[in-house]
C-alpha cells in the first residue's frame, strides 16, 4: 500500500532515500530504510559540493545535505563550506549562510566574500559594512573582490569616510589596479566629485579596459567635465579599446551637456558606424539628446527607428515632447504607450503633469490625476510635489493644498512648490504661515523657498516679517547672491525702507552687482519719488562699469515721472538711444508718454503718441488717458478713450478711467457703455483692500468692511476724522464712484474706502506721533488722497501709502507724490 507507506514515512528518511538514490556505490548498499545503517560516510567534500549545487532550488534539500557535512564532520572544509554558503544565500536564506560561516574557524576569502555579496544583494548595507568590519577586526584575508564589494556598500549609504578607508587598504595591500576594483574606485571617488582622485587611480592602470574607461568618462560627465570626457574618449579609441554602448551613453550625454547639436549629430554617426543602431541604451539617450536640444523632430525619429523600447525610452520621448511645449503630443504618445500595455511608472506620469503645469491645463492635469488614482499609483513626494506644482500653476488652491497636506515625506520642493503657488496666487500671508509650519516640521529652506518668501513679504509690505527672513539668510549662512539680494532689495523699498535698500547694496561686493540689481535699486528709488538718487545710482552703476539695459530706463523713466523731473526724464529718452544704443521700445515710449502726460505736457504727450514707430499701442494711451484725467483735460480725454476703445483693453483699471472720464463729459450713453462692455468681457473690478501691519500681525481692510472685531471703535474714530477734516476745509471729490446713487450715499461709500479703515485702525492702535503705513492693492482714488492730506495734518502723523503704483508719503497736509500719481 503505497499510500500508507508515505504516510508513515517520516519526511527525512524519504529525503533521505532520494539523496542515497544519487550517492554512488558504497552508499548504496545499505539499506535505505535504516537512518542507522545509511550514512553518507566518508563521502568527499567535492561530491557534497556537486550534490548541493544540484540541490540549489530545493532549500529541504540543501538543509539535508548539510546535515549530512556537519554528520561527516567535514563542516569545516573551506570550499565545501564556500559552496555552502553561496547556495544558501542565493535561496535566501542569508542567516544560514552566515550561521555557516560563523563556525568556520578561519574562513579564507572566498567565503567571506561569498556573504558580503549576500548582504549587498538583499540591498543589506550597513550590515555589509558591518560584515568587513569584522573582517578587519579579525584579521582575515580582503581581496580585491571583499574591497569592491565593501565599496559599492559604502557608495549606496554615501559613506565617503568609509569608501576612503577601503580604498587605502586595497591601496596598501597593492590591489588598486585591479581592473573592477580600479573601475569601482573611480565610480566612488566621481561620486563625490574627487574628480582629481579618481584620475589618479585611473591614471596608475597599466591594463584599462572598456569597464575602467566607461568609469572615468562616466564620471567627468557627471562632473560636467564634458571636455575632458571628449579628451579621454579620443585617447581610448587611440589606445584600440573599442566603445561600447555604455561608453556612447555618455559621450551622447556630454553632447547634451555642452548644448551642440552638431557634435551630437557626429556622435549619432558614429554611433551608427559603431553598429550600435539597435541598442536601446543608446538609442534613449540620442532621443533625450534630440530632446534636450530642443531637436523634437530628430527626437521622434530616433525613437521611431526603435526595434525594442523600453519605458525609459517612451518617458525620454514623453518628457522631451513636454518640455519643448509640445503638450498634446506628449499626450498623444501616452495614449499609445497605455495602448501598448506598458508598465508606467512615476516618471512618465511626472512629465505629464509638468506639461499640463506648463500650460496650466487645469481639466488635462486633473484627468491625469484621476488615472493616478485609478491607475493605482501611490501618492508619494515626487508625484505629490508634481500635482501641487500643476495645481498652483491653474491656480487651483484648494486642490494644490488637499493634494500637499497628503503628501507623504514632504521635502523641500514639496514645501517650496506650495509656498510660491500660495505667494504668486496673491496670497503672501499664507504663504509666510506655512513657512512657519515648514520651519516647524525641521524642513531647511532654500534659495527658492526664500526668494519667493522674500516677495511675499515685500507685496505684503511687511517690514518685520521681510527682516526676519533676511535674517533667516544671515543665520543660515546663505550666501547672499545677487537674485537674494534682488529680491531683499524689492522688499525693502515695497516695505518703505529705502535707507535699507542702500545697506544690502553697500554690503555687496561689486563683481556681484548686475544689472538686475542695480534696476531694482533704481526701481525702489523711483517708487518712492527719490529721482535725483535713482539718477546717482544710475551714475554709479556706469561708474562701476555696469551697462544699461532697457529695463534700467523703464525704472528711470518712471522715477524722473514719479518726481516730476521732466527735463532729465526728456534727456534719458533722447540719450538712451544716442549713447547707450538702446532701441526706444514701445514700453519705453509708454514711461516717456506717461511722464510728459502727467506733467501736464497733454500735446506733446499726443504728438508723441501719434510719431510713434508702431501702432498707438494701448499703453501709451492708458497713460494719455491717465494724464487727461489729472489735467482735466476732458476733449482730449475723450479723443483718447474713444481710441483706446477701438483698441480693445483687457485691463480692468482701464475701464474704471473710461467711464471716470466720461461721467466727467456727461456722455452718460458712453459711461453706460463701457460697463456694459466691462460684463461682457467678464471683468470684474479688483476689489480694493489695504493692508496694516500692526505688532506681529497683519489686518487687512475691505471696502464698506464692518467685519473687524475692533469695528465699534474704528467707526467712532472714522466719524472723528470725517467731523474734524470737514471743518478744516474738505469738500469730498464724489466723481470716483460710479454707482448711479444719490451724493449723500456717495459721501458714505467713500468714508467706507479701506484705506480709511486701516488708518483709522492705525491711529487706534499705534501710540501718538509714531508713522502709519498702509498697503492698497489699486490706484488711490483721488478723494481718499486728498483726505490722507487732511487727516495727516490734523492728526499730526506721517501716513505712508504704498499703492499699486508708488509709495505716498503724507505729512503736514501734502504728499510727496505732489498729487501725481
Ligand atoms: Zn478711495
Ligand atoms: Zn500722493
């Protein structure tokens, strides 16, 4: 009954039984059914050694036949031992091969290399390192094999200490030049950028091959040495030693690297000289070239000549088609990449996701998301960094923040790409909360996240917060480069601190101060009315052998503007072009129509529009207009809107001064008109708001707010003002509102203008003489700037208004923007 007999069988002895059946000749002969009489005996080591390599897929199997060794007493035996150990460890089972070596009293160099592979495989590092510790410590034989290995270790934890400990002693035990050690070496020393190191060992090499070669090379590009990798692939190919793929990997990557397109073109011959046309390695890295390049066509022929592609090759043509700004047939070829059943993985999704960012194609970016999701992609922080990028980039803020609070590992992008989406989003305040929680959650900032913080600070105007995170810098040792100091600059003269803006100029060194720098100086000088210093910095600026751009007229332009400096603003115009063979842009010609226009030059400005090289470009006209309406010049005024109606404008302030000008006219028809045209186009007016920081904390104001919890005692003082300017004189300048109301209600909608608001709160708040200053997001309207006049007489304060187009500095009853603005 062969169904009993098994089952009674205890499991050895049937293993047992099926080993006798391979052992040869003596063995046999005893009876396979007495575990007493059947005994391997003195079967040699090198049958053990055959019996277990046959065994290597069948762990019971291997367990036998070394119960069978340690039975026979020949446990010791090193290369049974080494046989061992290398079939235990590639069934898994890494303890039992170290639990071998463990009782081998000396072991040689094979075993012990036999584990340290085994750790290295389970990707066990540390252990590994551990393991040729102990190797050290007890004194046993390092070959050239334990040192590779040890070293591949130490690169994966980016040990360099300990990679440089193993060097030395394959140094000292005169095992460098040993060609996969060697190979080994370099990659590690490249690693960490010790270029000169890794030349060094190679340059000690009396043998190299294609291995050694492909090291160094692959390292200077990875340096972004591409010279010196061209260098040594011509001496490689001098020596005899044929290019392998790996080799034009590289080479078609140092292509990339110095940016020709004809050496990458050579290189593709060469490539295909070399017969290496079907291989996908290299035929990847010709599509990212392409790609890179900004070659797409080349790009997608390569990729097309593919026999084989593997999903680096479709992410590459992917990514390279996104980045171009060909979006849709990025999307095309995932189409066909999900037709053709390919595994995805994160990359490809990635660069999809960046394209639909680039574009800020909300509804493409959200059907990726929902294939994430359906696809069954885990959110991590690369796809979850991607999303809150795209979702920033649409503007989407709610999506961006659900997707970012559940973002596992949150990393310095994840963070940075939230805050600059809040900051460029217009909400600079939350972006500074989060900066605290990010400082919170341990998370070190870098130069983005603080550029981008810094220009919250300087749109919030928030001195102390701006201060702080130029601090922040400081402490953290950030090397102040010239965009920091760009952006420190911007906030500092946005904050009203032009005196601050003076002492990041002075404290950097002149190589470092470029032209952008020195426009933003320029810029902040401007916008706070200082046009003799904006014309000494710029002065300075050619002193210091910096040279203009057009950007640096635009900031002088507007500063002679801002400061009435008609005169020195006429020779700029003319002098940009005869001196410093700068073309009168039309930008440029806009700054010079506005400041003729607001000095009250109306005809010139009008023949300077009608000369222009171009067609009346709306710009030009807005400031017409502008000047038109401060000048109460209302035919011309007309003239202008008519014009610029024709033309079509897109810029929601634009309107409010149409029909600002044409209520002044009485064309009642045309003011109708133009908000009609205003729904039309969907365009609503920016609510107004401004903005007081008070101790640590900012208040914001909307207009006709009752929603501050101090509203009772803002009102009370809003009623004193109003009283008190009243009696001093003020007659209030209704024509800013165009609501078709009666006048008393538009006296009450003006005193609910939020600048109002926040300097009534100012004054609650702030102890008696000290300086209020105030954000407004739009123009200032022109009766709020008269009554900032009279309140800064009565209350005895300087009021500073910074508004969307320059700063105010009220004191004693007059501005120093001498009412234009
Ligand atoms: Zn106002
Ligand atoms: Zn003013």
């Amino acid at each position: 009954m062969p169904v009993f007999f098994f089952f009674f069988m205890p499991s050895p002895f049937f293993l047992v039984f099926r080993l006798a059946r391979k052992i040869p000749s003596r063995v046999s002969s005893s009876s396979p059914f007495s575990s007493r009489s059947f005994s391997l005996g003195d079967a040699p080591a090198g049958r053990f050694s055959s019996l277990l390599r046959e065994f290597s897929k069948d762990v019971v199997g291997v367990k036998s036949v070394h119960a069978q060794i340690v039975v026979n007493d020949i446990g010791s035996e090193q290369r049974l031992a080494t046989v061992l150990v290398s079939v235990y460890r590639d069934l898994g089972c890494l303890e039992y091969a170290r639990k071998v070596f463990d009782q081998i009293p000396h072991p040689e160099a094979p075993i012990c290399t036999a584990v340290l592979v085994g750790y290295l495989r389970r990707e066990l590092y540390d252990e590994a390192l551990a393991f040729f510790e102990l190797m050290r410590s007890r004194d046993l034989e390092i070959d050239d094999r334990a040192c590779n290995f040890a070293l591949k270790a130490c690169s994966m934890v980016s040990d360099y200490e300990r990679g440089m400990d193993v060097i030395n002693i394959a140094v000292n035990k005169g095992i460098q030049r040993n060609q996969f050690l060697a190979s080994s070496m370099v990659n590690f020393l490249m690693n960490f950028g010790k270029v000169k190191e890794a030349r060094m060992i190679f340059d000690g090499l009396r043998v190299r091959d294609v291995v050694c070669w492909n090291s160094i090379i692959g390292g200077y590009v990875q340096a972004r040495q591409f010279n010196d990798a061209f260098v040594l692939f011509f001496e490689m190919c001098k020596y005899g030693v044929r290019p392998n793929p790996v080799t034009m990997a590289s080479m078609i990557q140092a292509c990339e690297g110095v940016g020709s397109l004809d050496l990458g073109k050579s290189v593709h011959g060469f490539v295909l000289c070399l017969e290496m046309g079907d291989d996908v390695l290299v035929l990847t890295s010709l599509v990212n070239m392409y790609a890179k390049l900004s070659d797409v066509v080349n790009a997608r022929r390569v990729f097309d000549s593919m026999t084989t592609r593997n999903l680096v090759s479709w992410n590459a043509m992917i990514s390279g088609y996104v980045q171009n700004g060909f979006v849709h047939e990025g999307f095309e070829l995932f189409s066909q990449l999900l037709k053709n059943r390919c595994r995805l993985d994160s990359g490809t999704m990635v660069s999809l996701l960046h394209g639909c960012a680039l574009t800020a194609n909300f509804e493409s970016g959200k059907m990726l998301h929902g294939f994430l999701y359906r696809a069954g992609f885990e959110l991590d922080v690369i796809l979850g960094t991607a999303l809150v990028d795209l979702y920033s980039k649409c503007g989407a803020l709610s999506w961006a923040l659900s997707v970012f609070s559940s973002t596992p590992n949150k990393n310095v992008i994840t963070w940075t790409a939230m805050l600059v989406g809040l900051a460029q989003n217009g909400h600079a305040e939350e972006a500074l909360w989060l900066f605290s929680d990010m400082q919170q959650e341990g998370v070190a900032a870098n130069s983005i996240t603080l550029v981008s913080l810094v220009h919250s600070c300087a749109h919030l105007g928030s001195l102390k917060k701006g201060k702080s995170i130029h601090a922040y810098l400081l402490r953290n040792g950030y090397a102040l480069s010239v965009v920091n100091m760009t952006a420190l600059i911007d906030m500092y003269a946005k904050c009203g601190k032009v005196e601050h803006t003076d002492r990041v100029i002075h404290y950097s060194p002149v190589s470092e101060k470029d032209v952008v720098l020195w426009n933003s100086l320029i810029g902040s000088y401007g916008m706070h009315g200082f046009g003799d210093r904006a014309l000494a910095a710029f002065h300075q600026m050619k002193e210091e052998g910096v040279l203009p751009n057009e950007s640096t007229f635009v900031s002088l332009l507007t500063a002679c503007n801002h400061s009435g400096m008609v005169e020195e603003g006429v020779a700029l115009f003319h002098s940009m072009q005869n001196d410093h063979n700068i073309r009168q842009s039309e930008k440029l010609y806009a700054c010079f129509v506005d400041l003729l226009s607001r000095a009250g030059h109306l005809k010139e400005a009008e023949a300077l529009v009608e000369e222009m090289p171009f067609n009346s470009s709306s710009a030009s006209l807005e400031a017409l207009l502008n000047g038109c309406r401060t000048h109460k010049n209302v035919d011309l005024g007309v003239k202008t809107a008519d014009k610029l109606l024709c033309l079509g404008v897109a810029n929601p302030g634009v309107y409010i001064v149409l029909s600002n000008i044409y209520a002044v006219a009485r064309q009642w028809d045309k003011v109708d008109h133009v908000r009609q045209l205003m729904r039309q186009c969907g365009l609503k007016k920016t609510p107004g708001y401004s903005l007081i920081e008070i101790g640590n904390q900012l208040h914001t104001f909307l207009a006709g707010d009752s929603s501050h919890p101090q509203q009772p005692e803002i009102d009370q003082i809003v009623d004193n003002l109003k009283t008190e300017v009243e009696a001093s004189g003020y007659v209030p300048d209704t024509s800013c509102i165009l609501r078709d109301v009666d006048e008393s209600v538009k006296v009450k909608l003006l005193w609910g203008h939020s600048e109002r608001l926040a300097i009534a709160f100012g004054l609650l708040c702030t102890p008696a003489g000290s300086l209020i200053q105030i954000i407004k997001n739009l123009r200032v309207c022109n009766d709020c700037h008269n009554v900032t006049k009279y309140i800064s007489k009565i209350v005895q304060r300087e009021i500073v208004v910074r508004d969307a187009n320059r700063f105010h500095h009220f004191k004693n009853g007059k501005c120093s923007c001498n009412d234009y603005w």
